[in-house]
C-alpha cells in the first residue's frame, strides 16, 4: 500500500506541476487574443479623443499583441509623417511576443487635421502623447516610448516632463539639438555630395524655388537614397513610399521647414536644444544611431553617456530609416534593450 501511496503521489505531483504555466509561455499564448479587450471590434484600431487649447479631436491608434510587461507606443517622424514608417516592426515583434501601438499624431494621415498652426508646438504634442497614454492604460510597469527621427524630439520631451510614467525610453536617429543637427548636415552632409548636384539643390533653395520638382527629384535621388533609406528608390519599401505621400506638408514645413539640409527659415524648430537637461533623465535610455544617418551617430553615442542610465545601439549599415536598412543590427539591439529592462538585466554603457 505504501508503494502505492508512493506513486499516485509522485503520479499528481508531476501532473500539477506541469499544469503551472510559466509566465512568459503566458504571454506568448495570448498575444493574438483580442477576446477580452475593448477593441476586438476594429481589430485593434481606437480613435482616441484629446483635447487641445483650440478645441477636441481625435487621433488614430492600433494596437498589436498583448503583452502586460512590454508595450512599446511608436512615434513616427516628420513632423506630419505617419505610423507606416514604422510598419516592418510587423516583421519582427510579433514573434517576441512584445506589444508595439501604431500612432498617427494630430495633423497626420489617420487622424484629425486641423489647419491651425497654433497646434504645432512641441509642448502641444507632449500634452496629446500624454493623453494618449492615459486613454491605452499604460503606466511605468509596461510603458516604453520609441520615437524615431521628429519622434525622438517628441520622446524627448515627453521623458523630460514625464519620465515617472516610463518604464523605458528610446531615442532613434534624432539628435539632442537642432542648431547641432544643422552643422552635421551642412558641414558633413552636404558636401559628401557630388558638388555639381549640391550646388543645384542649394541654388533652388536660396531662390525659395522648393515647389520645382527637379528639387525633390534631385533630393530623393542623390540625398535620400544614400542618407535616408540606403537602397535605390525602386527597391523602397511600400510602407515608405506611402507615408511620404501621407505627409503633411502643413505640419512638416512649419516646423521643420523646406530645407532638407537642416532646419532653416522660420521652421519653429531650428533652435530647438534639450542638450543641457538630458542629465535629468534617469529612465533606461537606448539611443540609436546609424553611420550613414541625417544625424550625427557621435551625438547619439554622446546622448546615451549624458543621461543616466543609457545605452548605445550602433547601425553600421544603416541611415535615417535604420529600421529598415539595418535590420540585422536594428533589431536584435531593440529587442534586447526591452527584454533587459523587463527582467531587471538591463545595464548602462
């Protein structure tokens, strides 16, 4: 009878144990299941309300995944650009397990455009991605903030205000300083073109000729494929080619301005300069920076030593969209700096 005892003892002890899921095999089983969430109907999709000192509107969302640890809201560039520059994530998230929210920011493609330029401020901006924040539930137990390029801007300053609701923070191909950001294209940039095709570009500019479609073709051909997205414009990635004819042309020159050799004119942004207050920030940082970026990789190594707690992800193939030139390096280094930081492995440079 003992040996029995024994047995159905050993027997229920192996049989209970196995029905005790391991939490990650959690996460991963439901990731694709929208069945207790408010948003299953639109598969994902929420216009969230927000209000601004003009008045209500709504921006667009759309969630993938679920993942209550990781949960990663995507700020796209521009200003005035759109989610779709970031869609490739696609190809690589889901099969991590990590929950990503695609976001257009007011004035953009999917949501609301009011053509009001008292909008367009970065302190504006924070305000909504706060809103925005408050309307998907996240908080610093779950909330990683990536923005890329104008994103990064707007990340940054959101982290400056907000940082205690971050669990973790990235910053991708933008710099900390506008005046900065204009040096390396006009000092480094430019003239690594050839001097026949700058000097074209450079006299449509000064004669405010920007409407003239040799300029954007002349761009696109000799400056883009080799600065922005490192591959020839026929082998360009549907998703990017239908943000660029999403962009807000409204948005993107007020505060950017025409020039795409830095931020010139009356562009809102061109003094723009959080430099001496990144060593506020404390939260887990990941800068990324790419060789043959618009911005200087130097600067975004310097970023990632000048807050608190940062980390340096270097594309050596990459450009502006690193995302989609460099993904062997883009990645893997994103992927790690998240699941490092959820499971309290992550450490600074």
């Amino acid at each position: 009878m003992k040996i029995k005892s024994l047995i159905v003892s050993l027997v229920s002890f192996f049989l209970f144990n196995g029905c005790k899921q391991n939490p990650e095999d959690a996460i991963k089983a439901n990731y694709l299941d929208f069945s207790k969430r408010d948003d299953q109907f639109t598969g994902g999709i929420k216009m969230i309300p927000i209000t601004t000192p003009i008045g209500k509107f709504k921006v667009w969302t759309k969630t993938v995944g679920n993942n209550p640890k990781i949960k990663v809201l995507l700020l796209h560039g521009g200003p005035g650009g759109t989610h779709e520059f970031f869609e490739c994530f696609d190809g690589y998230f889901p099969q991590e397990s990590i929950e990503y929210i695609y976001y257009d920011q007011l004035g953009s493609y999917y949501s609301d455009q009011p053509n009001d330029n008292r909008l367009w401020t970065t302190e504006r901006f924070v305000e909504e991605v706060e809103q925005v924040r408050k309307a998907l539930k996240l908080d610093n137990t779950n909330f990683y903030l990536l923005g890329q390029s104008w994103g990064g801007i707007l990340a940054m300053e959101y982290a400056l205000k907000y940082q205690k609701n971050l669990k973790g923070l990235i910053i991708a191909n933008m710099m900390a300083s506008a005046p900065a950001y204009n040096k390396y294209a006009q000092e480094v940039l430019g003239p690594q073109m050839d001097p026949k095709i700058l000097k074209q570009i450079q006299d449509m500019e000064k004669n405010n000729d920007f409407a003239n479609p040799k300029y954007e073709e002349l761009l696109f051909k000799y400056y883009y494929t080799q600065h922005l997205l490192r591959k020839p414009l026929e082998e360009w990635p549907e998703s990017v080619t239908r943000a660029f004819k999403h962009l807000n042309p409204n948005v993107y020159v007020y505060m950017q301005g025409q020039s795409e050799f830095g931020m010139t004119g009356n562009a809102t942004l061109k003094n723009w300069d959080v430099t001496g207050r990144l060593k506020t920030l404390t939260v887990p940082t990941l800068t990324i920076g790419a060789k043959y970026d618009t911005m200087d990789p130097e600067h975004m190594k310097w970023i990632s030593k000048e807050v608190q707690n940062g980390r340096f992800l270097f594309c050596p193939n990459g450009s502006h969209c690193s995302q989609y030139d460099d993904q062997e390096h883009y990645f893997p280094g994103l992927i790690k700096f998240l699941n490092d930081v959820d499971s309290g492995d992550f450490k600074k440079d």
